[in-house]
C-alpha cells in the first residue's frame, strides 16, 4: 500500500465523515462540564469494534481533538471550564467576555488549538521513533524533576503568596487521601470506603470551577449578568494576531509535545506550564487573569499539541501513557493489532491512515470550530436562570459519570462550597489543581527513586543525579525558580 | 406560540416523568432476561480487563438477544468495582467481569467489603500467566543470572510491578529463587513497560500480554509462571521447566452476586456454554493476544477453589510487605 | 482583615487535625502526607503574621469580596439546595432530583435577580423548564448515549 492510496484513502467521503462525526462529537462532550475526550472515546469504543482498525481509530481520535478544545468554549463563555485542560482559558476568556470581547476569545481558542494540534500531529509524523526513545530516558528521578517545575510555575500565576502556598499544599493533600499505592495503607480516609481510591482531578475541577461559579450566579441580581455583545472582529484579524504571538504558540506547542511524551503526568500540566511560560515572558503580565488573550494562546495550543505526541509512545513501543491512550490502545487490541515498532512494518495501512489522517482530525475541528463559534456564542443570550440549573444538572452527571460513583457528586458539592468561599476570600484555585495533579506524580516518583537508590546503595540524591538529563532537569527547576521571585519582586514593587 | 410551548413542556413532561419511573434494569415478570443487562468491570476503560468484557458483552448480546452494557467501576485496585458487583441485585441483569485472583489477594491483604464467597463464579474465558521480563541491554540472559547477582548483592535488583497481583509474583518469585529483590510499584501497565524499556528497573513482572511490545522494544522474557509453555509464544520457558514450582496469573471470569435464582443461572451458564465453545469467540481472543481457556460453570469453581488453597500460604508468607 | 486571620487559623487547625491522622501510618506512607500537612500549616501562621505586619504597617490591602449577603445568598442557600439534591438522588434517582433542583434553582434565580414571586404562573414555568432539562438530558444520556446515571435507594 503506497502512501497516495492511504491519502485517498483518507479524503474519502466515508472517511471524512466519520473524522467529523468524531471531532463533533469531542467538542461536545468537551464542552460539557465533568465529561471529556476520555469518556467520549469509552462510549464509542464498542462502535469501533464493527468498523475497520483504521477507520474507528480515527474516529476516537477525532474524539480526543476535538474533546481538547471542546473544553474552552464553555469556559470562555460561562466560566465553566468544561474539561480541566481548559481552566486557563476560563481565566483568561472569561474576563473578556465580560468586556464583551467572547467572540475575539473564541476565535482565538479554536486558532490556537489549530496551530497547536498542526504541531503536534507534523511531530507525529516525523519524529515518532527518536522520540519515543528519548521518552524512554524518563524515569522516577526525572519524572520527579518535572512534576517539581510544575510546583514552581504556580508562583508565577499571581495571588497572594500565602494563599497561593496553602492552595498548593491543599492540593498536594487531597492527592494523598486514599489508599496509597506503596504500602496499601488507607490515609484520610475515615473509614469510608469510596475515599479509599482517592479523589480524582475531575470532581475537584467540577466542584471548585463549575459549582462554585454556579453558587455565586444563583444569588446574583440581573444588573451584575454578562450579555451578549455583536463584535466585529474577522477570523484573518485573530489568525495575525496569532501570529504575531508566534514564540508564544511554538512554545505551546512544544510543551505541549514534551509533557504528553510522558506517561501518567497528563495534559493538564503543560497547559500550566505554558500559561505560566506566557505570563513570565509577556510584557502586561498584569493584565493576567484580566483577560489576556496570550495566556489562552499558550494553553490552547499546548493542549492541542499533547494530543499527538502522546500517541508517540503508545505506537512506536505501546506504552498507553494517558486513560484517553489507554482506551485507544484497547480498540487496537481488540482488532488484534499489536502496538510498538513492528506496527509500522506489520500493518502500515493501519498506522499511516491513522497518523496522517490525525491531521485531518485539526481541519475538521478548524472548520466546526471557526464557523461554529457565531451560534457557540448565543449561550450568553440565553438568560442565567436557564443556564445556571443547566449546568448544575451537567455537573452532578459529569461527576457521576467519571466512574460512575455517586460518591464523587458529594466531593464536587463540598468543594464546590469550598470553591466559593475561596472565591471571595481571594485564594487562588488553580494552583489547588496543580497540587491534586502533581501529588501522586510527584510521591509515587520520590518513593520509586529511595526504593531504587536503596536497591543500588546509593543515596537518594546521588541516584537522583546520575542521569545528565535529571541535571538538566534540575537546573531547569532551579531557573525557573529564580524567574518566578524575580518577577514577583517586580510585581510587588509595581 | 403559548398553546404549543405548553403543549411541548407537557410533552417533555411525560417523558421525564416516564424516565422516572422506569429502570433500565430488567423487567418484572417473563422469562429471564427481558430488559438490559450491565457489566460492571472493576477497572478502567482500555486494560485487558475491559478487553475481555467488552468482547463478552457482544457476544453474550447476541447470544441472549438483549443490549449489554459495560460499566467501569475502576478504583482501589478493583476493590471498588468488586465491592459494587458483590452488593447488586441478585437478579441476573448485573454481571461482573474481572481478573481472577484479584478479588482473592484483595480479600487477604485488604480489610475489602466482599469475601470470595460473595460471588458466584459463572466461568472463566482465558487463562494469561505471569512472567518476569528484562529490558533492553540487560545483563540478565536467564535466570541463573538473576540468582547469581541476586546472592552476591541481596535486595539488589529492582523489579518493577503494577496491581496487587504483580507485586505477589514478584515476592513468590524470588521466595522460589532463594534472594531478596526489590519491588518498585508502577501505577499501570504504561508505566510499567516504560520503565522496563527504559532500563529504570533491573526487570519488569507483568503478565504474557506484555510479552510482544517488550519484545519489540528490545527486551526479552526470563520465564513465564504458566504451567506449560503457552501456544502463543512456544519459546519461552516456564518456571516449573527452569526447576521452580511456580504457578500464577490471570484469569477473566464472569460472575454473578451470590443468591442468583436457579433458573436464571441456567439461563447464563447455558448461553456462556454457547457462545464459550464457539470457536469464534476463540479466535477474537487470540486476535487481542489473549491466551483463551474456556472454563464452564462446573469446571471454573473446581479450578479456582485449587488455585484459592495454593496461593494463601503465598499471600500469607508475606502478609507483612502487604502492610 | 478578620477574614483573613480566620482563614490563616481554619487552616492551622485543619492541619493539626490532619496530623493526628498520621500517627497510625506506616512510615513511608506518612512522609508525603506529612510535608503537606506541614505546608499548609506553615502558610496559616504565615498568612496570620503577614496580615498582622502589614495592618501594623498600614499597608494592608484587602483582595476579600466576600459579606454576609454573598455568604448566605449566594454560597448557603444554593450549597442546600444541592445537598438537598444529593440526598434526593440517593434515594429516588438522578432524573426526578435533577427536576428537583432546576424547579428549585430557577424560583431562586428569577426572585433573586428579577424579584419575581413564585407565584402560581412561575411555579408552572418552572416545572415547564424542569421537564424539558430533565427530558432532553434523558433524551441525550439514557437514550442516544445509553450512559449509566445515578439510581437511589427507592427506585
């Protein structure tokens, strides 16, 4: 099979329409708060059983596409961020739809998540083999150095030092709470059985972004609501813009590339680390979380770019990195394809339809989204008496439907109250995600490096810094370190 | 425009009301089954686990003329998902699918809500051993070489695992070896085989499923704690040939929550018969490297009770790493 | 700046609770725990000694928003109604609490934003606008998506 008949095989009407059937279908249940490309791909899974390997590939990975940007839509518009990938942009967007800017916020979204999944996808192209090789040089000591910069980052997100402290150290301790994977002991658990497998990032995205933003709507009177705005601004205006910002999305997208090359450290990580990047080089970093329009291009582009470069390692060696991966690579299983560098020889058909149709996959998300966003943008038409019980009813089945546990509906509530009150008293939340995402990453990775270093003799430090790439990584940490005080000694005296 | 709002919430009303009131979960009277039927899987979409379900519920669909869901239920290392299968509905619309012996090395090392008697084994689909791999470059060729550097530095190599079952293979295979080693726990199978091809750990316990892409990437396997050599890969030794008498893995069963009535039991076991002997079935497992054994309702309970009685002195012998 | 202190000392306190806790642990499994628990604590004392230093000081700016109204009307009131809810679903299911609670929220809303009194014309458009969330939502998970959602006790 040569490439051109896989590319025709590609732009077939057949094809085409199942890679947007699939992109709708992730910016749906994107949108939706609590469901995400992970849970839309695991509804569709059995429908890929009937089709060809290649073609139910490419509809979940459609699904995957278009579930990264599903997420900012509802964000921008109603400070709900639909997928916790999408909490940066909820900052950043929703201060401009306040303005009345939702539309400009929109248009710059869906242009960075196209630039940001090109990226990605031309990485899965060309560079698949030397990268999952170097993917390979990631273990517990360097792993641990990276969840540490995206400790570090949160000093740069702004907020009082002190609250910011407590909410990442609140975050670090929720990720304990449950039964811990070394010793199988149960911590905080207080006897409740559903506590034991811990609290997952989800709920806590539900409960401190969607409940907590719906608790304060609720009392709301009429003159404090955002309306809908006619704004004239053209795709092309947003799209120079961009590019104009071009350090800023290649950034993106290659931290973006970076973090999703690594298994179990997730997405939501590079979208930080590259909203932090963009505040520490932009030249308004006080016009952060005032609706800035360049930290949504460096989220929104690096979660686009994860999108291909976790599928690097899950093809060239068959290590699922991520749930949505995991899945995907259950559908090839199931299709008795086997996963790793003989895929390549074994069933070229299969692998090259699929990565080249990735692509496809961003056109299909452009098109919906770029045209899309006139009749997204009606949301804010619609009165908040609607909207507000709306997305509470969504928010309770989305925390359900995670794993299906009523359980986790009552940890979104109390966080959500939590949230509120948060909200008010001026802590940050999002650095509380970071420490519910870095937690396990960070312990798992700490208790794994003095197992191993224990195992070799050595101390933990000097098994830390065997690797030249943990050194590298360490001095990574500490450069960023020193920007961050830098900048918040300039903040202060600003 | 008013006359047709009303007439629309009417409308919408009923429908709301109608979804109230019914449950998806089977039908009163009739012949067993006449609604839905839902598969809880006590782990995440994408493992084998789910593999093996999802399969199941297609076919036993078709099998029994009825729509079957599969639910995740994944945490706590299954013990949620279990948990969950063990208090349902004994009426035969809630079936559980997982890996045998989780349930049972949970039920010992845990303070779990189900005991093994909870559930009423139905039968078992395939029968996947365990095994010890070495990464890429490693300087174990076989397993002389592990016992050799194993008695010259104790607690020296590192063996990477994930669930609860992989960290019991890792300390029976070294009890068996006669060294002390040291397990490092990964949090699944894609971190696992990351550390493993990365030469993170000195080698990587993980069952046969494991044995292509490991291969593919560089490494080999040591052995495999099968009772014979598998069909699938005829090279691979087992432990028992290497002089070590070790037997463990992972079996699929599907279950039900005990106190099941006869005659839906018979139902099941009758359709399971079915669709378990057709060589269809067969095949698509092996098509998803998954090694099949069909074990029927008699068989199945005779097979685990004698896997039960030789894996608690095991899980015994070692209570305490489990604390 | 009170807000502040009670904020700073909630949170020593939970620490010091949490740290109780830790006693019964294996020690590696108490060590990442521990540090958290210590670093919230720290960042108490810490918030409490800055606001204290900076009032003496006089430099003291407030980024608090919150009163008495929006902690009553608009973090009370709502949270019980959605444990309210909560309770409902474990014991009749997703469908009929989730009427529940948009019936509920949308009388709330529109007499707190528009004034309006849940008279008898309101209550009707509220059980209008209940039907047709609940309905499409039932239309979308259990029938198109065919989604598992949340069963109480009753039904």
């Amino acid at each position: 099979m040569d490439s051109l008949q896989i590319l025709l095989g590609i732009l077939s009407p057949g094809v085409m329409l199942v890679i947007f059937a699939g992109v709708l279908i992730g910016i749906i249940v994107g949108a939706i708060p609590g469901l995400n490309g992970a849970i839309g791909i695991s509804l569709l899974l059995p429908i890929t059983f009937t089709l060809e390997p290649q073609i139910g590939l490419l509809l979940l990975g459609g699904i995957y596409m278009g579930g990264m940007y599903g997420g900012s839509i509802t964000a921008i518009l109603l400070n709900v961020p639909g997928d916790v990938v999408a909490a940066p942009a909820a900052m950043e967007g929703y201060p401009l739809t306040k303005q009345g800017r939702s539309k400009e916020a929109l248009y710059y979204s869906i242009f960075s998540s196209m630039f940001g999944g090109v990226i990605g996808v031309l990485i899965l192209i060309f560079f698949t083999p030397p990268l999952a090789r170097f993917a390979l040089q990631f273990g517990p000591a360097e792993m641990f150095f990276i969840a540490l910069s995206g400790l570090v980052v949160i000093g740069a997100l702004g907020g009082n030092i002190y609250k910011s402290l407590f909410a990442v150290f609140f975050g670090l301790f929720i990720s304990t709470i449950g039964v811990d994977a070394i010793t199988a002991s149960q911590r905080f658990t207080l006897g409740n059985i559903n506590l034991r497998s811990g609290i997952s990032v989800v709920p806590v995205v539900l409960g401190l972004f969607c409940l907590a933003e719906m608790f304060l709507n609720i009392g709301k009177k009429a003159n404090e609501v955002v309306t809908y705005k006619e704004q004239n601004i053209t795709r092309m205006t947003v799209i120079k813009e961009i590019l104009r910002h071009k350090m800023l999305v290649f950034k993106g997208s290659m931290i973006g590339t970076f973090v999703g090359l690594l298994p179990g450290v997730g997405t939501t990580l590079a979208v930080f680390l590259s909203y932090g990047e963009a505040k520490r080089v932009s030249k308004n970093p006080e016009l952060f979380e005032n609706g800035n329009v360049e930290g949504i291009i460096a989220a929104e582009s690096a979660n686009n770019a994860t999108v291909g470069s976790t599928m690097v390692p899950l093809l060239a060696l068959g290590v699922p990195g991520s749930p949505t991966t995991a899945i995907i690579a259950g559908a090839l299983i199931i299709h008795g394809i086997i996963l790793g560098p003989s895929l390549f020889v074994q069933r070229p058909d299969v692998a090259y339809t699929f990565i080249f149709g990735m692509m496809m996959t961003v056109v299909a998300m452009t098109v919906i989204g770029a045209f899309g966003i006139k009749y997204f943008a009606y949301i804010l038409k619609i009165k908040m008496e609607y909207i507000v019980p709306t997305v509470l009813v969504f928010t309770l089945f989305g925390a359900y439907s995670l794993r299906n546990n009523v359980f986790d509906i009552l940890i979104a509530l109390v966080l959500g109250v939590v949230g509120a009150i948060f909200k008010k008293t001026g802590v940050p939340l999002a650095p509380i995600i970071i420490g519910v995402v870095l937690g396990g990453l960070i312990e798992t990775n700490l208790v794994r490096s003095l197992t191993i270093a224990n195992a070799r003799q050595v101390s933990l430090l000097q098994y830390m810094l065997t690797n030249p790439l943990a050194i590298a990584l360490l001095a990574m940490v500490c450069v960023i370190f020193y920007v961050v005080i830098k900048m918040r000694m300039k903040m202060k005296s600003m | 425009m008013k006359k047709k709002l009303v007439l629309l919430i009417a409308l919408t009303l009923t429908l709301s009301l109608f979804a109230m009131g019914c449950n998806d979960n089977g039908g009163e009277q009739g012949a067993f089954p006449n609604g839905n039927i839902q598969i809880i899987v006590p782990y995440s979409a994408g493992g084998g686990g789910d593999t093996v379900a999802r399969i199941l519920a297609d076919a036993l669909g078709d099998e029994l003329d009825v729509q079957i869901n599969v639910i995740n239920r994944e945490g706590a290392g299954g013990e949620l998902g279990i948990a969950e299968i063990a208090a349902s509905d004994a009426d035969g619309y809630t079936l559980g699918v997982f890996g045998y012996p989780d349930n049972f090395v949970l039920e010992h090392t845990r303070d779990t809500d189900f005991t093994f008697d909870d559930l009423e084994y139905l039968a078992a689909f395939d029968d996947m051993p365990m095994g010890i791999f070495a990464g890429p470059g490693s300087e174990f060729e076989t397993i002389e070489d592990i016992i050799a550097y194993g008695e010259a530095n104790p607690g020296g190599i590192t063996i990477g695992e994930s669930g609860a079952l992989g960290l019991l293979h890792v300390l029976a295979f070294s009890d068996h070896l006669g060294i002390e080693t040291s397990p490092v726990n990964f949090e699944g199978g894609g971190e696992l085989m990351n550390a493993i091809l990365g030469a993170h750990v000195d080698l990587a316990s993980t069952s046969s499923m494991s044995h292509d892409p490991i291969m593919d990437g560089g490494g080999h396997p040591i052995g495999f704690a099968a009772a014979e050599r598998m069909d699938m890969f005829p090279d691979v030794p087992t432990f028992k040939e290497l002089g070590f008498d070790l037997e463990m893995g992972v079996s699929r069963v599907l279950v039900v929550p005990a106190g099941v009535p006869d005659e839906v039991k018979t139902v099941l076991t009758e359709a399971l018969d079915a669709i378990g002997n057709d060589p269809e079935l067969k095949e698509r497992f092996e098509n998803a490297a998954l090694p099949y054994r069909y074990l029927d309702y008699d068989r199945v309970n005779e097979v685990l009770q004698r896997s039960n009685d030789t894996l608690l002195p095991v899980i015994e012998s070692n209570q305490q790493r489990f604390e | 700046m009170i807000t502040n202190l009670l904020l700073g000392t909630a949170w020593v306190i939970f620490s010091l609770l949490a740290y109780t806790r830790l006693s019964s642990l294996p020690a590696q499994s108490a060590m990442f725990p521990r540090m958290t628990i210590i670093g919230m604590g720290v960042a108490g004392v810490l918030l409490i000694l800055d606001t204290l230093w900076k009032h003496r000081k006089g430099i003291f700016k407030s980024e608090i928003t919150l009163n008495r109204e929006i902690l009553i009307f608009q973090i009370m009131i709502p949270s019980l109604m959605l444990f309210a809810t909560y309770f409902m679903l474990r014991l009749i299911g997703f469908y009929g609490s989730s009427f529940f609670l948009v019936v509920v929220v949308f009388l709330y809303q529109t007499y707190r934003s528009a004034g309006v009194s849940p008279g008898r014309g309101q209550i009707l458009k509220s059980i209008g606008v209940g039907g047709i969330i609940t309905g499409s939502m039932y239309v979308i998970f259990t029938l198109l998506l065919r989604l598992p959602v949340p069963s109480g006790s009753l039904f």
